[in-house]
C-alpha cells in the first residue's frame, strides 16, 4: 500500500488548488448579503467529507448548517475521535487594506494569502485531506471518526450548543481535536492549555434628544461623549489592571510550573513588539507580555463612536455616545457574571443627567486544558515527529468558546493544535496560511492516526 | 411717500418666497461639491443688493468670495454701518434626521424649516430687505450703509479677516450691525454683550501599525481607544470644571451686577431641559445654566472614532482613537493659548505607549460689547418698539469669531440683535426661523434707520 506521508507529498499542487477552491467562496456568515455563498462553503466541504469516504450531510439549523460527517469503520469498540472546525470567515473588510483580493488566493514568499487561509478553512481542510488520504492509501482509520464543521463560529455559534445537546448520543466521542490556532512559531509546534473566555458588550450613553449646537448648548447639557470616556476611562487602574468591582475573584492563579513554563518559552519580546509596531509593549503590571496574552483577563474598547467623525471641524454636541467593550476572560470567570459586575459598575459611576444602557453581544466561557491521555500524547509525538522539535504548550488570547461547551456537553477532553503561525493576520487585512504547513499540518495529522493506531496495538 | 412698515406687510407673501428662493440653494461652504451652488448664493445676494440700489459686486478671494454692498447716499459727513451676515450654511447631515429636506423650505407651525433659515441666510435677507424697502419707500438711508457677506462662515472665515484688512479703508464704518444670534425668548428681544470664543482640535491617538485580533493582542499591546478615554476623562474634573492646568488664568470674572442681571431673566430651566430632552442638565458647579453658557468657559467632546462601529461585535484592537475636542471660551482666553495648555496638558499624561498628535482646527476670540452708544440705543429702542418689550442683555455660547476681528480692524464696535429663537437648531437637523420673525425682524431694522435719522436730526 502507498505510503500517506508520501502521497501528500506527490500531490501537494493539487491540494493548494483545491484549497484555493474552498477559499474562493466568500462564506461571510455575518452577512446576510453572503448566505448563498456561506452555504455553499458548507456544501463544499459536505462533498469532500463524502469522496473521502465518510456519510456525510448538512444538519440544518435556524442558522448556517452544520456539516456533519460520519467514518465509523473502527467499530463500537474503538474510540471515536470528533474532529471540529469552521466553514465560516470573517468580513474582509476593510478591502483596501488587502494587498491581493481576500478571496482570491494568492502565493506570496511562502505564504498563502486569502480570508480564512488561517481561520479556519485552511485548518479544517488539513483535516478533510488527512481523512481522504489515510482511507485512500491505508483502508481504514484506527479510530471511528466524527466530522462537525459549522458555519457560525465567527458570529458566536449561536446554534452549535443546541445542536450538539440535540445529537449527544450520535457525537459521543473520546476526544475532540480542533486546529483553529497557531504554533508558538516556525521551529516550535505547540499544544494548547487554555483559551480565554469572551464578554462583548455595548455601552450607549444617551444625552440630549439630538445632537445640539455645542457653542449654544455647551457647558449646561450634558455630553454622551465625555461622560463615555469617564466610565471607560474608570475601567482600568493605573496599574493596567481592570478596575470593576469583583473582576479579579474567580481568576485562578495558574500554578508555578506554569508560569515558569511560560517563562521559559523563547520569546522575542522586541522583535514582537516590532510586528505590532507599537512604540511600546504595555498592560498589567507584573505579569511578562505572554502571561499577559494567555492567563490574565482584560477588557479593551473594541469600538467608538460619538458625534462628528469626518474631516474638519463641526461644533456639534452629542446626543450619544456607543463603546463596544470587551473582556477576554480567564478560568474560573464566567461571562455572564463579567457582564453583570460592567452593569454594576456603570450604574454606580454614571451621573444621573444620561442614560446608559448596556446590551451584551457575545459570550463564551474560558477553557484549560487536561495536558495528558492518549489522544493528546498521540498528537504531541505526531507534532514531534513532524517538525523536529517537542511541541511545548502555549496559551491562546483568543475564545474559541464552543470548546468549553464541546467538552461540557460530550464529557471529553479536546486537544488543540493549531498549524497558523503568529501574525497570521486572523480577523485583519493580509490573512495567510504559511504554504509549507499545507504539507506538514496534513503529515501530523496522519501521524497522529498512526499513533492512535499504535497506542490501540 | 409709502410707509415702510406698510410695504413689508403688504409684501409679506412675496418676502417668504423670495426667502424660500435663497435658502433653496444649498451653498454648504464646507463641502467642494458644493462650490458652485455655494457661489450662486453669493451671486443671489450680490444681486438682491443691486436690486435694493447698492452698489454691489463679488470680491474673490482663495475660498468662497465676499460679496460687498456699499450706499453712500448720506454723504462724506453722515456715520457709516457695516452690516455683516453670511450665506454659506452648515452641511445638513444626517439628512434622515429632516422632517422636511432640509433645501426644501417648508412652513409647519409658522416655522420656516430649512438649513439656513436661522444661520444665517435667514437673517441676513432681513437686512437685505429693510434696505430694499427703505431706499424703495423713502429713496434714501440717514447713514451710509456697507454690506459684507461672507461665504466661508461656518468654516471657520478663513479669508474673511485678510479681506478686513486689505479694504480697512474702504470698510471703515461706526457700528457694525449683525443678525447672526437668537432672542432671549418670543416676548423678549435681546442684545448680545459676549460671544464665546472657540478653540476646536483633533487629538489622534496611534498604538500598533494595523488593527488587530482583540483576543490574539489584547493585554499586551496598547489601546488607543483605552488610552484616549482616560485622556478624555483627564479633561474635567467632579466639580464639571476643566481640568487642563492654566485654563482658568485669563478668564475675566464678571461683575456682580452682570451676574445678578443674568439671574434676573425669566429662565424656565425645566423648560428648557425638556427642550432639548435631557434627564438632568448638568454643568460647573456653582453657575446657572445661564452663566454656564454665557459667561463660562467649556470643554466638550464633539466627535469620538475608533476600531469597529457598525453592527455587533467585532473583536478589533483598534490602531487608532481619534477625538474631536472643542473649547468655548470667555475673555481674555485665548484659543492659541487654550491649545498649547491642551498639548501640554497630553503630553504630560499620555503614556509612553502610544504617539498623541494635536491638530488645531479651528479658532476664534471671545467677544464683550459695550451696551451703550447711539447705534446701540438705536438697535435698542428699534427692538422695544417692534416687539413692545424692553430688549434684555443676553450672552450667547456660540461663537462669531470674526466680531473681534471687526472690532479691531475698523475701531467700530459691534450690534448684535439676533431674530432667531432658542431652539433653532442651528447646526443640526430641522433648523427653522418664526415665520413672524420674517416681518418683525424687517420692521426692526426699518426702524433701527429710522432711530437713527432721529438721532442724527
């Protein structure tokens, strides 16, 4: 029987187009203008589910559809390992910031370029290709296999939770295995042991009925916009810590060994703080830049907005004033709570002359990871073998908060391993995908079923 | 000979379309699309001028022209008014907010609704029609009359005060009259004794190159959004004072009795509130609501911009804030002064994180009359008796930065009677004039002449 490693290797030219392929549907899921095409991204992936070898369908929701694929040719005894991604991107805009169209991939020193090269089409698709490969080279899988792809992940996954407490029995599984991250860089492959958790909140302060003459109303009408600024403004302390109320109580401090783990990782700091081309690193004191990253919660304005924005000078007094905010949460910090103590917060520091409403937007809880068992030995060895070098375990300041729910709900452990590369521009202009982990990510992949097949000996 | 005061009445169906005609043409200064129409409306004036029998012609300059009026019918000996007004108009933005379109003059409630009705188009026809009928009824004036009509008013007059000083001569003049402001109330007509002056600056705060993923950064790299709050909120402090250090030094306490006047108006500050549709007012402690826009300095933000806007959430670390931040001033303050404060006072606060750029955009000088002299008597006894109310004393928040820059360069002190009524909204949507004010407002300045060929005799 061919080898699989091989084979990959064999057909890497037909694998970046068909990858192109996928990346060529703009399934924008926040965007109602994009339906059709967020679909047929679902319908992509179903098909290639099927010439894999899998059952394969679109399970619909009051949403995007989830892909839902099916190998159970292990049998009842073996474990069954869930494979999750995501079919759905991210707006591209703002397009002029792009240097090649999003959707339209495009090659450029060693990198693929396009909207979810990275989050998550091109991750998911590794998977697709590891699956298709193993049936058609080796027969069969050592494990049963369960494919879940939605199509809402960039939206907040509103319809995944009932879906997976609906299909409980039909998606029991012995680990769920996610690529949805980054390695901690090109030479380090890297293992996750936590997410961070999200609160996304909107803050609107209400003034005057409408926007008035600020030199004839000003000094005596109160202003949306500077009573906006006090109460962000009231959000952190001086040491970059947040400053609500009970924000801190359930943060579990992480472990010695951790921090020292963390510490000990090779991490340009100034080569970092180049790539973001800040002047300066900042944020909480007394923590290094990747705890600040990976264990510590933050809250940051994500959105202004107040008045008149445009060029020159118009001398208008607000009627309002919005802030998106939001908390990247750590464990054991629950969002909703998050958003309660914000709520209270507010309430006690607003002056009586506006009204302030908060409208909560998203949430998903925080996620630690168990570093041990089978599957996530087996994923580490596939990683080791693949790049050279012992993955090491990082944090991720990002939420994937369906993780939480997929271990709640299924009673398994979820191992992430991500083959993006730091900088991959998730979620901004200039998206990609390094070309040479088409291959590799694929290859650990296979390895990992190798292993399992080992481990199962 | 026909009585003037007749002829406006008689007139009056003719006068409101003739208006209507003017404030059709959307000579927004501020926008270059509109350049042409901007222009038509000083070429509308230009000719009315003629029409009255002045002497009149467009005098170009960098920006939109000036059009000059001159009368000199009163001979080399007779006492010379300037009558200044403008007729660009503040852009009408956001358009939705119009009950009726904005360039499409509508009569509700015997309102004229329209951009311009009120600032200043509006109020300037009033002038151009007292003329008119005048020189039409009587065939001459008592005193020697100059017409300056600007274009570039609400874009901060720009070539206004070079054109002063170019034609000083020409211009010079022994009041300068304008109808640019608003009564006390319907029953009381007012005279200005102060205008605030305005400082309006754009402070831009940068962080990272490009935005970024809020969870990938958020916690290590500075906010912007964050770090413009906390400069926001530095600007004030509990007390509603600024808290810019310096601020104070130049501002002139009035005297008791200009407070215990001010105090002394029938202000219905419930009224007012709900006017404008606040929950509470608020302000500087220990001021009335009158003294707070009148005769105190101010801080407000006009415009708040930063990372995602749009509907729901967006996980950006924004690269940039930006704040539209505007000062109104009192005498002696001076804007060059209340802007180097501002920059200082940044500067000394911003973290070293981030870069903060202040760009001035706008400024104009604070303004104190004198309410005494025969011009002023005139405007006085004029107002008495058209509205049968002794004219009040009134300040005004807003700003008419070129009033100082008349007074200095033509030694003429400077009227200003305004027509328009508290809640005009000047500079916002739905502006609109008191149809009465139409035929009152001529008849006032009608008799402002006749006043003075009273006093002249």
């Amino acid at each position: 029987m061919a080898d699989p490693i091989r084979a990959v290797q064999a057909e890497l030219d037909d694998l970046t187009e068909e990858l192109f392929e996928f990346l060529r549907i703009p399934s924008v899921s926040a965007r109602s203008e994009y339906a059709v095409e967020t679909r047929a991204a679902a319908i992509w992936v179903r098909d290639h589910l099927k010439t894999a070898g899998l059952k394969a369908s679109l399970v619909e929701t009051d949403g995007h559809p989830v892909v839902l694929g099916e190998w159970r040719g292990a049998g009842p005894d073996a474990p069954t390992v869930l494979i999750y991604g995501h079919y759905d991107v991210q707006p591209a805009e703002p397009l002029e910031l792009w240097t090649s169209p999003p959707f339209e991939p495009e090659i450029r020193d060693q990198r693929i370029y396009a909207r979810g090269a990275a989050d998550d089409k091109g991750q998911l698709y590794l998977h697709l290709k590891a699956l298709e490969i193993l049936l058609r080279t080796k027969g069969t899988l050592p494990v049963n296999v369960v494919v879940v792809a939605e199509g809402e992940e960039e939206i907040g996954s509103a319809h995944l939770l009932p879906f997976l407490e609906r299909n409980r029995e039909r998606l029991a599984c012995d680990a769920i295995v996610i690529s949805d991250s980054q390695m901690f860089s090109p030479e380090t492959p890297s293992l996750l042991f936590s997410l961070r958790g999200l609160s996304y909140l909107e803050i609107l302060v209400r003034g005057a009925r409408s926007d008035l003459h600020s030199g004839a109303y000003g000094g005596a009408v109160p202003n949306p916009a500077t009573v906006l600024a006090r109460l962000l403004a009231s959000l952190h302390d001086d040491r970059g810590r947040v400053a609500i109320e009970g924000f801190y109580d359930q943060v579990v401090e992480w472990d010695a060994a951790t921090r020292e783990g963390i510490r000990a990782l090779p991490f340009d700091e100034e080569g970092y703080r180049e790539e973001v081309g800040a002047a300066e690193l900042s944020g909480e004191e007394g923590y290094s830049t990747l705890e600040r990253l990976w264990i510590r919660p933050t809250c940051e304005i994500n959105g202004l907005l107040s008045g008149y924005t445009e060029e020159g000078a118009k001398t208008v007094l607000p009627a309002r004033a919005m802030a998106k905010v939001s908390f990247r949460l750590v464990p054991d910090q629950d969002p909703e709570e998050v958003a309660h103590l914000l709520r209270r917060h507010l309430q006690r520091l607003a002056p009586t002359s506006v009204v302030v409403d908060v409208h909560e937007l998203h949430r998903g809880l925080p996620w630690r990871g168990a570093p041990e068992g089978p599957f996530f030995e087996a994923a580490r060895s596939a990683l080791a073998r693949t790049f050279g070098s012992e993955p090491v375990l990082t944090g991720e300041g990002g939420s994937i908060p369906i993780v939480s729910d997929f271990e709640r709900v299924l009673k398994a452990p979820a191992i992430l391993l991500g083959f993006a590369l730091p900088g991959a521009n998730m979620h901004a202009p200039d998206e990609w995908f390094p070309l040479p982990h088409l291959e590799l990510g694929i290859a650990t992949l296979i390895r990992f079923y190798e292993e399992l097949a080992r481990t199962g000996d």
